[in-house]
C-alpha cells in the first residue's frame, strides 16, 4: 500500500537520507520533508516525533545512552566505556 512518507530531521544531503528516500520511492511511496506537508506515516532521524500517526523511530533520543551502558555493564554485558562530559565543554 503506497503511502505519503514524512522523513523527521537529517539534512537532504545526508547518505542516508538520500539511501532512505530512494529505498521508499522505490516502493512506490511519496516522500516528503516538510512538517507542514500532508503525510500518512513518517519515520524520524535523530529527533523524536509525538504526534497521532504511526512514527518508525519515533522515540529516538529519549533515552540516556551513558546510564544504558551503565545498566549493560551491570548486567556483565560488555560495551564501550564511556564518560560523562559537561553540556559546553
């Protein structure tokens, strides 16, 4: 079923972007860039969504990374070491 496509965030320009947008033209669906452009699904890159429609990817950046490899660790699960930095440094 074709579908009016709304990609949230990333520039144009980007790889993926562009990867992304071919893959679903492909697929017979319409693209669009624009919040203000009708749309039926969409599919966020790095910002979150939290409207009505259905959203792959809708969550993304609502979560703590550090504190999530601090729970992996917890766990014995291994993963990066990271560090905590201050906003601005």
């Amino acid at each position: 079923m074709k579908k009016i496509v709304y990609i949230r965030g990333g520039k144009g320009s980007n790889t993926a972007i562009k990867v992304m947008t071919h893959h679903l033209e492909e697929l017979g669906h319409t693209v669009v860039r624009s919040k203000e452009d009708p749309f039926q699904v969409g599919l966020s890159w790095g910002c979150s969504y939290d409207g009505p429609k259905p959203f792959l990817n809708s969550g993304v950046n609502r979560f703590n990374k550090f504190t999530a490899f601090s729970k992996f660790r917890d766990a014995g699960a291994s993963c990066p070491v990271t560090y905590p930095i201050a906003c601005g440094v």
